[in-house]
C-alpha cells in the first residue's frame, strides 16, 4: 500500500479508510489501533456516534486516531470525515436525504479537501439504506451530490448495504471505478468481521482520481486480525489514491 505523499508537480498520494464503526459500541482501543496502523489521510466513518454527547465521542475517535474532525456524526445522521492535519479543508457540508415513512433517514458528509499547493479532492462519506428501492434511489443522490462539489478528482467512500451485483451498488460503479475491482489489494470481503462473507463496504473514485491499491487492509503492518475482530462488525476498506494537480 502506497504511503502518502506530495509528488513533484503537486499531485498527491492519499490514504484514505472506510470504516463501519458500529456507534463505537465495541473495542475502541482496538478500532483506534487498526485506524492509526492504517495511518489514513481521511477517515470516513459510518454509524458514527449520534446520540447523547455525540461530539464527546468524534473528538475522543479523533484523538486517539491522531486525527481531527471535519464534519458529519448526527448532523448526517451517522457518516462522518475526519482528516490528517495533511488535509486543508476547503469546504464542508452535510446532507439530510429525503426521509422514508418507518426506516431510518439517512445522510451524507461531504468535504473538499486539498492537498499540497493544488491537489483537491472531493469526498462523499455514505451508509446507504437497507431497503432496495430506496438505497437504489439514494445511490443516485450520491451521484448528483458528487457532481455538484467542484472538483473532478472524486471519492464515494460508505457502507452501501449492497454487493456488486446489486443495483445501487451496479449504479454508482457504472459512473465511477470501484477501487478494489480497478486495483485490489489486501482481503475483498467487509462484513462480518469476524466472518466475512459480503463486500457491502467500497470505495469507489471518479476517473480523474488513480486507484493505486484498495481493500480490507488484514495483513497490514501493526493490524492485528484480534483487533479487526473486536473493533466492530465490519472490516474496513483502505485506499490509496493518487489526485492529480489542478
């Protein structure tokens, strides 16, 4: 897995996770550890802490991952960004997606960030609903919010509750490359940790954006399989992204 970096010419190296946190309801010590090992540059969480004393639990995640906090948790009704002090953050905003009579409502963070003098990237951290039909129809939402934020290197990052063959998942590859088919790396499964069986978690990036490698980083140095067990029910999935100058 490439490291991060800042190439000549002001492109930039990105190591960026996504990580189903289930709410830090499990070992927080071993999700921390796993985290840090994987010394992201962004970190998009899913089923954030939402609840009583929510920013409590995002600044305690923040430190002891050595990161800061960019947007999301409650605000977005569970995803959440945060960075490496690497990243300049040029804009921030969550998003309520419509609500659907007796489910759960869900939303996005989203972020621009820039890295170096002039590598910008756009990123859409997502957990998508249960439900067929409406997870279908947020998938698109995804697209649309994406291609509104200004910047052609782009990453959808999320829990999609849906394999490859399924239709919201087939919607957002169609228009973007998913990262472990372009360029796998590490384990393909994400859930459960503890049996995975299921790649419902992905990263996927707009054509601007290389892939250099993406998946379940088991294997990688100082990620223990105790620890990917016991941080909580999903296995997360790392990048590496190369975003061009601008």
């Amino acid at each position: 897995m490439p490291a991060s970096r800042t190439e000549p010419g002001g492109s930039a190296v990105v190591r960026l996770l996504s990580y189903n946190i289930r709410s830090m309801r499990d070992d927080t010590d071993a999700l921390a550890r796993v985290v840090r090992a994987c010394a992201p540059d962004v970190l998009c969480v899913q089923e954030a802490p939402r609840f009583f004393r929510w920013r409590k639990y995002a600044a305690r995640l923040a430190r002891e991952t050595g990161l800061v906090y960019v947007t999301g948790g409650a605000t977005a009704t569970g995803p959440m960004i945060l960075s490496s002090l690497r990243a300049t953050v040029e804009r921030s905003e969550d998003v309520l997606l419509p609500r659907t009579p007796g489910l759960h409502r869900r939303g996005l963070a989203t972020a621009v960030l820039r890295f170096g003098p002039s590598a910008r990237l756009a990123v859409v951290c997502c957990h998508l609903s249960l439900a067929e039909k409406e997870r279908y129809a947020q998938a698109g939402m995804v697209l649309d919010r994406l291609a509104g934020m200004g910047a052609d290197a782009a990453v959808v990052a999320g829990d999609l509750n849906d394999e490859p063959d399924g239709r919201a998942f087939r919607r957002l590859a169609a228009a973007l490359q998913d990262g472990w088919a372009t360029s796998p790396w590490g384990g393909e499964l994400t859930s459960t940790a503890a049996e995975p069986r299921k790649r419902i978690d992905a990263v996927l990036a707009t054509g601007a954006v290389e892939v250099l490698g993406c998946g379940v980083p088991a294997g990688l140095p100082g990620v223990a399989d105790a620890d990917l067990r016991a941080a909580t029910d999903h296995l997360p999935v790392l990048a590496a992204l190369r975003v061009p100058a601008v």
